[in-house]
C-alpha cells in the first residue's frame, strides 16, 4: 500500500492546483487574445465599412447637386424652348418689343414647321419698318429674349426718299414636340 502523508498529499494537491490554475489561466489568456483579435478585425472591418458609407453619401450629395443643376438646366431650357400651343406669348413679346422700338410691322407669316430632333423647327416672316437705329435695337432685344429664336436671313433696303428702312427677317422659332 502507499503510505500518503499528510504532507505529501498536500503538496500533490497544490501542484494540482496550480496546474489547473495554469491551465485555466492559459485558457482564459488565449481565449481573451482570440476575442481581441476578433474584435480589432471587427473594428478594423467598422471603420472601413464607416469610410465605405461617408464615400457613399459625399457622391450622393454630390449626386443630387448635380441632379438638381441638371434640373435647373432643363426648366432653363423649357422655357426657352415652351411647349406646343405657347407661340401666342412670343407674338405678345415681340409685338411689345416693336411698340418699344417704334417698329411698325407689316407683315408676318408663318413658313412650313420642319422636325428637329426633338424640337419643332417654326420659320417666320417678319416684314417690318423703322429707322435704322429702332430696327438695331429691336433686332438685338429679340435676339437676346429668353427665347430661342435663330435670325436665318435678313433683307434690309432703305426705302426711297426716306429715313425708314424696310426689314424682311427670316427667323426660326422652337418649340417642344408634343409627348405621344
């Protein structure tokens, strides 16, 4: 039989002991450093993630400013270029802008409308009598409406033992092709 002494079981229970406690102490030391490499990639993964989504909302912000210039752009566009059915306001301006300049017309007559694209294409005849300087200043007021009119050929004669000149303008007005 084996003679255990007090003394030897002691001993054998406290290198029992502090094996465990190594062996626990290992555990927890290894299980920890795994968990603090998990948990740095987690944060590492985060703050990328985070970068990721900061991008993401600088180019959508940078998204809608652009959609929005563009929108800005287009309503600059269809009202310099109205719909169908709007020719009357032109003819309103233009007739104003003729009081203003003491232009007088003579006549005006709408040529054959021609498709462009996406846009009609409306030639008009414009015959109209001024002094010289009233025709410069009613011409340029009407180039710079917020219209797109493009001026195609212009025919100007003095008008015989007179200051007044006799203009015969051929200008371009468009318009918007009507959705289908």
């Amino acid at each position: 039989m084996i003679n255990l002494s007090i003394k030897q079981l002691d001993r054998t229970c406290l290198i029992i002991v502090v094996i465990a406690a190594l062996v626990c102490g290992f555990l927890a030391v290894r299980d920890i450093s795994t968990k603090r490499r998990l948990l740095e990639t987690e944060k590492s993964l985060l703050f990328s993630k985070s970068k990721e989504i900061d991008l993401a909302a600088t180019s959508l912000n940078a998204l809608h400013v652009n959609l929005a210039d563009i929108k800005h752009e287009l309503d600059d566009l269809n009202e310099r270029i109205p719909e169908t059915g709007k020719i009357g306001l032109l003819l309103q301006q233009v007739d104003a802008l003729m009081k203003r300049h003491k232009v007088t017309l003579i006549s005006l007559e709408p040529l054959t409308a021609s498709q462009e694209k996406i846009y009609l294409k409306n030639p008009v005849t414009l015959v109209f009598d001024g002094n010289f300087v009233n025709i410069f200043h009613f011409i340029r007021d009407l180039e710079e409406m917020n219209r797109i009119m493009v001026m195609e050929k212009m025919t100007i004669s003095k008008q015989e033992n007179s200051d007044q000149c006799r203009v015969e303008l051929i200008t371009s007005v468009f318009e918007q092709l009507r959705s289908t």
